[in-house]
C-alpha cells in the first residue's frame, strides 16, 4: 500500500537530468504509456503505471538535435531536464539553445550534470556552475550518478564511501549557489552498489523501465522517475527519455517561494 509523503521545502522547487517528420519513429502503444507519447520498445507496464501520473517530462542533450520546443509544450509534455556538462571539462553544444527554447515554449526546465570520479567535486561543480545561469525559474539542478563504463577516458569505481563523500560535495556547493536543493538521479545498479539510500535530505529521480519504483528501490522516496529511454515525442526527431513527476502540476511550481514536492513509498 502506497502512501504520500509530502515534504515540505523552503526557498526552491523541491528545494532539498516528437518528430513529426516522415522519418520519426514509428509509435507503438503499450498498456500505461500516455497516449500523447509513443515508445519504440514498450515495457507492458502492469500494477502502478506510468499513465496513472498526471505531470510528464523529458530529458535531453545534443543526441536529440534540434528540438521544437513549442511541438514538445503541445504534445503534453510539462517538464523537461537538459543536460548542461559532464566531468569537468565537457558542455554539451545544444544547452543554451534548449535552455532558452524551453523556457520561451513555457516548459520548466532544470539543468544536469553527468559526474566522472576522474575528477573532484568541487571541479565538477564549478564547471558546472560556469555554464548553468541562476535562475530562479528553473527546476532545481540534477546530479546524475551512474557508473561510467563506457567512457573512453574514465572508468573509475571508487567505494561507496567515496562516492557518497565526493555527491555530497557537489550537491552542497551547487545547492549553495543556485539556492535549490538539488535533485540526484541515478540507475538500479548504482543506487544498490553505493548504497545511496544512506544519502539523506535530496529528492530522487530513479530510472525503472521495468517496474515502478516501490518495486525497484523498495522504500525509496523519489520526486521523479525515468520510466523508458525509448520514448517517442512530437517535436524531437528520434528516441528520448520520458518521466513522471510523482505531485500535481501545482507542486511542480517554480520560483522562490516555500512549496510541496510529494514523493511515494
């Protein structure tokens, strides 16, 4: 039995990452997506689904090429997250186009940052925090942890310990700057190998493609969740990421007023 928890969170959001053409991919349905959105590889969800969830989003980095962002406001979607760097010395080309084309459709939008052990924290976070603007509209920032295996120049695995010191690094500076709680995304295998549930007092946004939450992270709180990566949205040509966020629309404002995030266990 599900029950709401609602987290009540000053200053900040949560405060604690479709073609249309003739060439897009074609749609398939499955039992709990949307029908505002496709998936080119369906999960046949069952028992708490996607569609049951009333706020949609996306994320996104250069793989998705130029993104209409006005298409992508008027296929449903409510929010988005777009990668802005990764280590310490990667941008991504498209972000300040997606940034600023999400903010004029009037998609909420957040920033993430995809995080390397081959460099410190602190690195990460300046770099980080060159190349995100503060804004107190945004979304609160993203940092996605999940292990780098197919990087061609870090590989790194370093103990949990490590990797809860070096998160919390960065979630402290970035919090400190932006004035958000940020939020930490992450991957069934990393969350259980590095024990994240130790790490306290930020929202989650947990990737499952094949289960809800409460199935996969059992008694996890989580703010969002990545159910597919192979989803299919009008105005992106190609594949894309698609998300719910576990509240209303109302609780996903922005700003700087106190607000509510509402997770489930």
């Amino acid at each position: 039995m599900m029950r709401v928890v609602l987290a009540a969170i000053a200053a900040c959001v949560l405060m604690s990452c479709g073609g249309g053409s003739s060439d897009a991919p074609s749609i398939s349905r499955a039992a709990g997506i949307p029908r505002a959105f496709g998936d080119a590889d369906p999960h046949e969800w069952s028992g708490i689904t996607p569609a049951q969830y009333s706020v949609h989003g996306i994320d996104v980095s250069k793989y998705q090429g130029d993104i209409d962002w006005y298409r992508v406001r008027g296929s449903g979607v409510g929010f988005a997250f777009i990668k802005a760097t990764e280590g310490g010395d990667y941008a991504d080309e498209r972000f300040l186009d997606n940034w600023a084309g999400a903010s004029s459709a009037g998609v909420a939008r957040g920033a993430y940052h995809y995080f390397y052990f081959c460099r410190p924290a602190l690195e990460q976070a300046a770099w980080f925090m060159n190349h995100v603007p503060r804004d107190e509209s945004a979304l609160p920032p993203v940092l996605d942890l999940e292990w780098t295996h197919k990087s061609k120049t870090c590989t790194l695995r370093p103990d949990p310990a490590t990797v809860q010191r070096e998160a919390l690094t960065f979630l402290q500076a970035i919090s400190v700057y932006y004035r958000k709680r940020p939020v930490i995304y992450t991957t069934v295998d990393f969350y259980q190998d590095n024990r994240l549930w130790e790490l306290r007092g930020y929202p989650f946004w947990l990737r499952s493609v094949a289960g809800h939450p409460s199935e996969v992270y059992p008694g996890q709180a989580w703010a969002f969740w990545q159910y597919t990566g192979t989803g299919i949205v009008d105005g992106i040509e190609g594949l894309t990421d698609l998300n719910v966020f576990a509240g209303t629309p109302g609780q996903l404002g922005v700003g700087s007023g106190a607000t509510t995030i509402v997770a489930y266990q």
